[in-house]
C-alpha cells in the first residue's frame, strides 16, 4: 500500500500473486492494483441563514453569543474537515453610527484538500430603540397666567450612547389677554436619530379679579340751592386697581337707588340658594324701616313652585312669597313660556294686598303687595332665628348683611330663576336720597368684583333768619310801656335751601326775669324756631327786651395785682397764688360779693411742658344783672432750673478689637457713661457729643453727657473712652529652614508683614545670629524677624540656615603623561587648585617611583592633593 502524499484518505494498494506447482514452478506475477481516492467535498451540516442575526446594538451578551457561533461541516473520510475563516467584514451604516453588518464567511476541507462551499453568517447589528427621559415628565396643567412655571429641564439616556434633547414651545393666545395655551416638547435624539417626544399642555387661564381700593361711602349735604354733586369727582372712584395679568382693567358703576343683589341664579331643590346683600348709611333707623322691597324671579311651571324669605341682620325672617302648592292659581297654563314676577313688598300698613301663591297674580308687571307673612316654614334656613309677619315688626339695625333665602319645591317639575332683590330704607324726605353705586371692576378675562357704594344725599341745611339776629331785641326803660307792647309784637322773617314754604314759625314768649334785687329791671326772651320738610330745625332767634338798669360794677383791684410767676416744683407759692381774689364795687349795689370764678386749666408753653400758665377770670353781677368786665389773673409757671447729676459718668478703658470697638463705645454711649441725673419738674433726656474713635492703642475720647428736662435746662458731665493694646502683632509664617553649602548661597534678609488687631505702623526687624562650626566654612544661622506694633507689642518669627561646606576644593588638569631620556631628571608642572566657597586650602604632592626593566628606565607619579578648611 503506497499512501498519497497529497490525500491522507487515498493510497493505492497493490497485491501480487504467482502459483507454484507441487514440483516448484512458479507461475508469472498477477498483480492487482485498488487505488483509493478522495474526491468528494466537505458536507456542511449547518443549515444556511441560522446563524444569521439581527441584535440591537446594546445587546453585548447577544453579539457575544452570535459571534460564538460557527457553522459545523462532516466529510465522507475524515472525521473533522478543518474549518477554514475565508473573510470577516464589517461595514458600518452611514445612517447609524450604533448599528453595522458583520460577514463571516467559512469554507471546510478535507485531508485532501477537497474543499466544500462557502458558509456565510450575517450579523445584523441595529438600533431602533428610541432613548428614554431621565426625570419624571412634567404633567398637563392649567395655571394662573402670573403663575407660569420655568419649563423642566429634561435629559435623556440611550441604550447605546449619548441622547440628545431639544426643546420647543409656542404659545397659543386664547380668548382674552391672560388666557392661552402653550405647548412644549421636549425631544430626545440618539445618534441613529430615533426620536421620543413628549409634550406638556399648559392652559394659562386668568380666573382672578382685579383688586382696588374701593370709593368710601360718602354722605353728600346738599347746598344752598338743594342740589348735590353725585359725579365721581365728589364722590371719588376706584383706585390702585391692580390685575395679576391685564395691565389696564376696567372699572364700571350703575347707580341704583336701594340695595340687592342681582346675581341671576337657577333656584335649587335642595339646601336652597342664598343672595346676601347690605345695607350701610343709615344710622339712625332700624331695620323695620322699610319702604319697600323689590322682589324679580321668572318661572316656567308657576309660581307656586317657589318660597321666598326675607332675612335681617338680627336674624329675623319675614316669608315674602309662599306657599309650596300646584294645580290652579299656583301653575302655569303655558309651561313652555317663561312668567316673569315683578312683586313690589310694602309695609303691612300700606294696605296692599297680601302675596298668596295661590291666587292669580299678574306677570311682567310690577305690582304692589304685603308679604305672606307665614310664621312657619318647611325650609331650613341658616342665620335664621325667629319669624315675623311684616316689615314694621322687624327689629335691630338696618345697617348690616341682609338676604334673600329661596328654595325650589323638590317635588315639583320646573325651572325657578332669580332675576333681583332691591330694598329701599324709608324715613327720607322729600330732599334726601340714596344712592346705591355699583362698581364692577374687570379685567381683560372678565372676572369681575363687584362693590357697593353708598351715597347718601341729605339736606341737612336748617332754614335760616332773614332778620337779623339782634334786630328785634331793644332795651327799654322800665315805665315804657307802649314801647314794650311795639317790641311784643315784631316777628322774624326765614328761608330754606330746599322749601319753598317756611311759614311754619312757632313762638315761645318768655316771662318777664326780674333782676335778683332789681324788681324794675330784667329781661323778657322771646324765641322763635322753624322746621323745613326734612325735619331741620333753624337756630333758636332769640328776642330780648331789656328793662334796664345798666351800670356794671367795676374792680378796685388793679388789673396786674394778682398775677404771678412762680417756679413750677413751688406747689406752696401755686396754692397761694391760686387762692386770691379780687374786690369789686357798683353805683348801685352796695354789696357786690357775688363774685364768680373761672379756674382756667395749666397752658404748657410750647417747647417746655413743665412751663405755661393759669389764667383765672373772675365777673360780678350787681342786683341787676349788670355784670362787670372780665377780671384776669395770669399765674406764671416756670422751670429754670437745671437737671441735677447724682452719678457722674466714669472713665472706661478697653481692648482693641480692630474693629473701631463700635460694641463698647455705642453700649458705654446708651449708658450715658454711667451718668444718672434727676429734674425738679420732668424727666430727664440724654446727649452727647461724641464724634468717632480712632481704632489705634492711643485711641481715647473725652465725650460730654448733657441732661436736658422738658424745658431745655441741662447740665453736664463727662468721662473718657480709652482703648489699649496689649495684643503682640499676629507674625507670620517665617520662610523655611534651609542647608546652604557656601556663606555667599546664604540669602539675603527679605521683609515679612505682620497684622495687629489696632491700627497703627508694625515695625519688623530682622537680625542673623551666627554660631560658628568646625571650620570657617561651617556655620549656623538663626535669623530672627521681631515685629513691633505701635504700643510696644511684640511678637517674632525666626528661620535656622545651615551653612556646611562639603565640597572639596577642585584641581586643574595636569598636563599630559611626558617621557624624557636619562641622564634628565623628571619636571613636574605645579598644580594649581581652586574652592567652591573661596575657602583657604593646602596643596601637596607625593611621588611615586616605578623602577622599569633597565637601570636607566623608571617612571615617577606625582599625586597633588588639594585640602580645604574644612578638610575637603
């Protein structure tokens, strides 16, 4: 058998035979030849496209897996054909930077060289996974529109490198200036562009009114001509109106003249609805003063599906509409046409007829009636305590938060809609109104706050005398008789703003006033008075009819005689002075003691409380009346006397603080140094004059405390602020310790700063202190910086420099190896040597012979050595 170099399963085998007969001979050969080839291809057992693969590009475990992977192959003679890598080829997607196509291609062959068709695996490697947000996603919201929040900052990760996010909003106007919509979206980007986006809506929305200071209530008076101005200008309008998004809301008013509520709202069957209004202005009236009380509501099933209550201040109610029924009078014959009640409520007195929601009532007129008045009711009503049947049995205030309770009958179909209430007060005349001025401040959005205004007119002018005051009054001689019946009978004249007619003038005739001890002397007062339509009332006209005796008594005290100046903590001399009085004499009355006294109440002067005076009047009457001039007594209080100082203020002395010593100066100042002072009248108030402190250790200040009382007088002390300084300078960190080799590498002395808690020039001085060492070149210096502030302070810094001198002293080149012929005798060329540090040093030689091979043949070496100070 013969193997195939080339093929390990071919061979050819060749067998030979011959046959030999019994006697020997042998036949020739018979050679058979079996040849065996090899020429049948690997078998790829691998089925085609399964080791194919699409991964994405973050999956490391699979490309892993996938490039483990390799295609298997059988062979009809050997048992593992070798497996053959025929490329491995990656192309990249000009797309993707993530993502790429690897290609392995494989071939298998035999032992001889059969080899089977190519194996190709494509791995596919993609990224379509778009990235992911971070941070949690802002949610949809509706905000104020000065409420907008800063948009969220949002990143964002891939599965297999570095997202992007762009963002982008619009804003959308909406209906009115502080409404829109505004959409942001935030979108995240990775390198093989897959995008995710999210989008925020935010609705802006202006739900808040404006605010603004409202126009106060105002009363008007009426003027001489009866009229009044209701303009703005008089009666002031809205101001400091401010909205959270419009920069120019509006304000609005209607006048009306009672107060309610128009807040159109659909009745409920439930808790019932409540319609708030108040009455403000009136004072002076209670709450069963009403006029009248105007009631709109629209219903489409009838009237008597309806309960309207009235409720006051005090918490009483009066039901206005009632009762709950149906059928008849209480429905509707045409339900799908709207009735509008238009009710007018009046005091049970006015005679109107009573509201029953059971008789036929007129729609879309107004029309005139008493409440119903039940003193019951099904509903529950909150703020109610009692009920009454009218107006007139209303008790409490006017003024104050009133409403309108209503309450659809749950068991009845329909629609109840309130349309208005409006109550107007009663006991104004003809000449006096109010007006109810609605404000109505909006914004661009239309949220609108309202507010009640109440402007009430009034005549408050009284008729006035046409005649002059004293124009009637005369003075008569007691036996005068016809002309005291003349002066009975004159009468005064009046007008008025408003009415036209004031006639009606009422007179009250005084008796005749005898003077105390006088009985032919006195006075008849006769007054006359006159009301307008409003009720005002004129000043009182007086008429006096003198029957006299008119000599005044006169003082015999003089006119300066009591008055008097005291010191104000004299109490003794003030009661003295406060105890004198004047005489007086009269022609006719020869005993004129009735002296009255007025004590008039201490004047402060101005700038001094503890100074001013008394003024003490004092008149006398005789027996008939005639009183004398006015007698004045002024008692003069003054202070002029100084604060005393019990304490005297003490000298301080401090640390420097380096920062001025503010804390101590400002606490020893509020202290007034220690000062305390007392006044004779008032109390005492405290000044100085300190000016600054300077922040050094020389810092002192001499202040002046002054003690001043109420009226300026002072005294004074003084004392010194002084600062010290016993704190050495703070020293710097000196330079480092250091090894010099040579006293010229010793550094020279440099200048080092120190700081000091006071102000003030720090003097830094350095000194070197040299120890000396073995040699000259060997030393050590401490070098010593002392720093010295203004007072004397010290404190210090130092630095040790070793000077060691280790380098040996250098030798020039010697010349070249020479060679002379005997009989010459070697010449050496003198060395010469230098130092590193200058240092002084020694030069010698030694000789060293070397005989050579002859008498006359030797060599000599001269060795030079070169000491320094040091032993270098």
């Amino acid at each position: 058998t013969t193997a195939d170099a080339n093929c390990a399963n071919a061979y050819v085998r060749v067998r030979t035979w011959n046959f030999s007969d019994g006697c020997g001979n042998t036949s020739a050969n018979f050679v058979q030849t079996i040849t065996v080839i090899d020429n049948t291809v690997p078998v790829i057992t691998t089925t085609a496209g399964s080791l194919n693969h699409t991964l994405q590009c973050n999956n490391t475990a699979g490309i892993a897996s996938a490039l483990a992977e390799s295609p298997s192959a059988t062979d009809n003679c050997t048992v593992n054909p070798t497996k053959n890598l025929v490329s491995d080829v990656t192309t990249a997607d000009a797309n993707c930077a993530n993502a790429y196509v690897r290609v392995r291609t494989w071939n298998f062959s035999d032992g001889c060289g059969n080899t089977s068709v190519n194996f190709v695996q494509t791995i596919t490697v993609i990224d379509n996974t778009p990235p992911t947000f971070n941070e949690s996603l802002p949610a949809n919201i509706t905000v104020e529109c000065n409420a907008i929040p800063v948009a969220k900052i949002l990143t964002a990760t891939d599965n297999c490198g570095i997202a992007a996010v762009s963002f982008l909003e619009t804003q959308t106007a909406g209906t009115c200036t502080g409404s829109s919509t505004i959409l942001r979206t935030w979108t995240a980007t990775d390198a093989c562009l897959n995008k995710t986006s999210y989008t925020q809506t935010i609705k802006v929305q202006d739900t808040t009114p404006p605010t603004f200071t409202p126009p106060a209530s105002i009363t008007l008076i009426s003027n001489e001509n009866c009229f009044a101005d209701t303009t703005t200008t008089s009666t002031g309008s809205v101001t400091n109106i401010q909205d959270n998004c419009d920069s120019n809301p509006t304000a609005t008013f209607v006048d009306h003249d009672c107060f309610g509520n128009s807040d159109i709202t659909s009745i409920n069957t439930g808790n019932g609805n409540y319609f708030p209004f108040t009455v403000s202005g009136f004072d002076d009236i209670t709450a069963s003063n009403i006029e009248k009380l105007a009631l709109a509501f629209e219903t489409n099933q009838g009237k008597g599906r309806v309960e309207f209550t009235l409720v006051s201040p005090s918490g009483q109610g009066i039901v206005l509409v009632a009762p709950y029924c149906s059928g008849g009078n209480c429905d509707t014959s045409t339900p799908s046409d709207p009735e509008l009640y238009l009710p007018v409520f009046y005091p049970n007195s006015s005679s109107y007829p009573k509201w029953d929601n059971n008789n036929p009532i007129q729609t879309d007129v107004i029309q005139n009636f008493t409440p119903y008045g039940a003193l019951s009711s099904t509903n529950s009503i909150i703020g109610l305590n009692s009920y009454v049947s009218s107006f007139e049995e209303l008790t409490g205030n006017m003024n104050g938060n009133w409403f309108i309770y209503a309450r659809k009958d749950g068991t009845e179909l329909g629609t109840i809609e309130f349309k208005s209430v409006c109550l107007t007060p009663a006991g104004l005349c003809k000449n006096n109104k109010v007006i109810v001025r609605h404000w109505s401040v909006s914004d661009a959005c239309k949220n609108t706050v309202g507010f009640d205004q109440v402007i009430k007119i009034i005549d408050t002018t009284a008729p006035t005398w046409t005649t002059e005051s004293s124009a009637l009054n005369t003075t008569i001689e007691c036996n005068n008789t016809e002309a005291l019946a003349a002066a009975q009978l004159v009468f005064p004249i009046a007008k008025d703003n408003c009415d036209l007619d004031v006639s009606n003038i009422t007179k009250i005739s005084g008796q005749f006033m005898a003077s105390e001890g006088c009985a032919n002397a006195g006075t008849y007062t006769n007054t006359w008075t006159v009301k307008d339509d409003c009720g005002n009332t004129s000043e009182v006209f007086t008429q006096v009819i003198t029957i006299e005796d008119t000599t005044a008594p006169t003082w015999s005290t003089e006119a300066t005689a009591l008055n008097k100046t005291i010191e104000c903590s004299d109490t003794e001399a003030l009661a003295t002075a406060q105890g004198l009085i004047p005489t007086a004499t009269d022609l006719c009355d020869a005993d004129v003691t009735n002296i009255t006294k007025v004590i008039g109440q201490f004047v402060a002067s101005e700038g001094c409380v503890n100074a001013g005076t008394y003024t003490n009047t004092w008149t006398v009457k005789d027996d008939c009346g005639n009183s004398s001039e006015i007698f004045t007594q002024v008692i003069t209080i003054q202070d002029t006397t100084a604060p005393t100082i019990t304490v005297t203020a003490s000298n301080i002395t401090v640390e420097c603080d380096g920062q001025g010593n503010q804390n101590s100066i400002a606490d020893w100042l509020t202290n007034n140094g220690g000062a305390i002072a007392t006044d004779n009248c008032s109390d005492v108030t405290w000044s100085n004059n300190f000016n600054a402190l300077l922040n050094d250790c020389s810092a002192a200040v001499t202040v002046i405390f002054t003690a001043k009382d109420a009226c300026g007088n002072s005294s004074s002390t003084s004392a010194t602020f002084s600062v010290k300084d016993t704190n050495a300078p703070i020293a710097p960190v000196a330079p480092e310790n250091l090894t010099v080799a040579c006293a010229t590498d010793v550094p020279p002395i440099t200048s080092l700063t120190a700081t000091d808690n006071c102000n003030g020039e720090i003097t830094v001085q350095g000194i070197d202190t040299t120890v000396q060492g073995d040699c000259p070149n060997s030393f050590i210096i401490t070098r010593t910086w002392t720093f010295t502030d203004a007072c004397s302070n010290s404190s210090y810094s130092s630095q040790t420099i070793n000077v060691v001198d280790t380098t040996a002293p250098v030798i020039a080149i010697l010349p070249e190896v020479s060679t002379i012929s005997c009989p010459a005798t070697p010449e050496f060329t003198q060395a010469t040597a230098t130092d590193e540090c200058g240092s002084t040093f020694t030069l010698t030689s030694e000789d060293a012979t070397t005989n050579g091979a002859c008498a006359g043949s030797y060599s000599v070496t001269r060795t030079w050595t070169a000491t320094d100070a040091c032993g270098n």
